[in-house]
C-alpha cells in the first residue's frame, strides 16, 4: 500500500507534495484524504493513502516469497480446496502483519483471482527480469498440461504475448522508481 512516514513537522498535503511517487497521484490521494490533509503525522509515523494496493493506486508489489511457510501453504491449499473447480490462480488478501501472514492466521480474502491472474511479485522494482518472463511462461505450460482442462492451457498459452509486452513496459517504468 502506498504510504508516507510523517516527520512531525508537515502536513499530510504536504508530504504528498513533496514525495516523488505519491506527488504524481496527488490529485487522488488529496481527494481521498481530504479530511486529513491538515494533519501532521509524529515523526516515522506511517500514513497509509489508501485501503487497498492496486498499480492504479500507486502500490509498488514486491516478491515476498521468503513469507512462504508450510502453515501459510496448508492454510492456503485447504481454503483452495473448497472452491470448486478452482485449480490454479492467486489469492489477494489482507493480514495485521506478517507474521499472522507466515503463521496463515487472521487472513482476509479480498479478492480470488482465476487463471488469468498473474503472480504479482512479477512486478518487484528489484527483479531481474528473466525472473518474471520464467514465472508467466511456466504458468501458462503447467495449465496446458494440466488435467483440468486443456483448453484452460491453450487460452494461458494465448495470452503469453500479453503478459510479455505488459512486463517489458513495467520493467522500464520500475526503472525509474526513485529508491
């Protein structure tokens, strides 16, 4: 989620102003934030913008893969397991923190993504950029041989180009990520 740490001394507004990734959605976060645009935050206080991380909200995704346990993987599987027919695709949810997230506990599903979902941790700023191209490529061959549903692969197959152009075009945009 995009967030801005307070230094006890600027407002809300003028942090915004003064970041150099929240200023290009400043419109936006002033709108949602109106009533509290005044406000000056403690010092290394986090001032979250926005309640959800979407690209269009200004999140940046980052690859937490070193979050993955065997409790967060058997939570995971058995919550998959009661969707019906739900064989691959991505989970998007909200923990009070990270360790709840390594234990699986305290997990809210915001959104259940199918196979046209992408691993988001293709767009960490950080990655090097095989990484992503490796991860859509070998998503869309383990569906085309899955047993579930040949044409479920063929159609991931399919959308391989699409997803290639949208991650060189987000690799040159992260580049320019201040650090």
């Amino acid at each position: 989620m995009p967030v801005l740490l307070g230094d006890g001394k600027r407002t809300l507004e003028e942090l915004i102003l003064a970041d150099d990734r929240a200023v290009c959605m400043s419109d936006f976060y002033l709108s949602k934030n109106s009533e509290r645009t005044h406000e000056v935050a403690a010092a290394g206080e986090s001032v979250q913008l926005v309640e959800i991380g979407t690209h269009c909200r200004g999140a940046i995704f980052l690859d937490g893969g070193e979050t993955i346990t065997p409790d967060l993987e058997e939570v995971i599987d058995r919550i998959a397991k009661t969707l019906d027919g739900f064989f691959f695709g991505r989970f998007d949810i909200r923990v009070p923190s990270r360790q709840d997230l390594m234990a699986g506990r305290n997990l809210k599903i915001v959104e259940v993504n199918g196979v046209t979902s992408e691993a988001t941790h293709i767009y960490d700023p950080n990655s090097v950029f095989s990484t992503p191209i490796a991860c859509c490529s070998n998503n869309g061959e383990s569906l085309s041989k899955s047993e579930t549903s040949t044409a479920l692969g063929a159609f991931a197959q399919l959308l391989w180009p699409t997803c290639f152009m949208q991650l060189v075009s987000n690799h040159h945009l992260a580049q320019s990520y201040p650090e």
